[in-house]
C-alpha cells in the first residue's frame, strides 16, 4: 500500500535524518508529514474493515483465535507507526481462543489503543487488561489522562462530534470509534467508554461461543 510505504519511509527519516538538509530533517515539516500519513493510513485500515463486513445484517466470518496473538499484532502494526508507545498487557493465565474476524477485531484494538495514546495527552502508558467471566472476553483500554469531555460521551461511538471539536484528528477518532462499535456489534459483542478517576477506559466484550 502506497500509504503505509510513505509512512514506513518518513518514520526513520524522521528518527535517524538521513542525509537530508538539517532544515528538513529538524524542522516541523517532517512532523506533519509523519502525522498526516499516519491518519491517512488509519483511515484507509478502517474504510478497508468496513468492507469485510458483510450485508445489511452486518455478518462477519469468524473463526476461532487466540487472544494473545490479535493483542500481539495489533501492538506490532501499531508501534511500526508510533515507535514510542508505551502500553502494558495483563491477561489470564489460561490460554484464551474465542470465535472472531481476525483482521477486524486487531483493528479495533489498534484504534482504541491509537486514541489513547492520542488523545489522553498522558506521559503514563496505556493499559490494556484483559478479562475472561466465562461467557465474554473483554478487552479493557485504560489510560490514566485527561478523561473524556462528559458532553461527547454519550454520542462517542456515534462518529459525530461537535463543530468546535471538529478537527481533522478529532474526526479521526469519531469515525474510527464508530467502525469499532460496528465491528463488535457483528461479533455479537458491547463497547463502552467511561472516566475513571485517573482518565478514560474503553472496553469491547465478544461472546466466549
């Protein structure tokens, strides 16, 4: 893909300047290609999940997955493009294999662990715990930032937001949390978003059957 190349180029450019002029190398410009490229590619990954899911009711093709490898690449795919992520797992003992899409549940993690490092505006890492009660597996995001601004909560999976808060980032995360919603929902799963104390935690649960 044309885009993730650029992104693949830009990132040791940015981190390592290669032989290009100090005023390219240092400057704001190489930042805001990298950023630019990075959205584009995660809109392009979402718009191309969208397409995996099928008909009007939404139907997916799943089949049983280990928990601890979508985690593993989902992590992998994101730090390609954020190097310096910080994020923390905890999971069960057990070995977990639930019934999924394995590409669409991978980009969800990526969009929710992406939004939290995003947007927390925290230097603490992100946590992601993940739970088994038997019947759901729940993935838990769990940032310790500013939290979510309580007016957009209850519209957040929405993919709409408010004009003063209508920045081409902030779209992002709307369209990206909405296609999350969309893709758990055809697992026959929840999403939600709350504020703890500390930040913010987002959690998706999918059916163990």
């Amino acid at each position: 893909m044309v885009v993730s190349s650029l992104v693949g180029t830009i990132i040791p450019l940015f981190f390592h300047k290669i032989h290009v002029a100090p005023a390219i190398a240092s400057g704001p410009l190489i930042t805001t290609i990298n950023e630019d490229a990075n959205w584009l590619l995660n809109m392009v990954e979402n718009l191309l999940s969208v397409t995996r899911i099928q008909g009007d009711r939404h139907e997916v093709s799943k089949e049983p997955e280990l928990v601890e490898e979508v985690v593993s690449e989902a992590i992998d795919r994101l730090r390609k493009r954020m190097p310096d992520a910080s994020i923390t797992v905890s999971a069960p003992n057990e070995m977990l294999m639930i019934p999924m899409d394995f590409l669409l549940i991978e980009q969800v993690l990526i969009n929710l662990l992406e939004n939290a490092l995003v947007h927390s505006e925290s230097a603490q890492p992100v946590e992601l715990h993940i739970t088994n009660d038997q019947a759901y597996v729940t993935f838990h995001v769990i940032d310790h930032g500013k939290g979510i601004d309580t007016s957009t909560l209850p519209d957040i999976f929405s993919g709409q937001y408010d004009s003063s808060l209508a920045s081409d980032t902030k779209r992002g995360m709307g369209i990206g949390l909405s296609i999350c919603r969309t893709i758990v929902q055809a697992h026959g799963g929840t999403i939600t978003a709350h504020n703890h104390e500390n930040g913010a935690e987002f959690a998706f649960s999918l059916p163990v059957l």
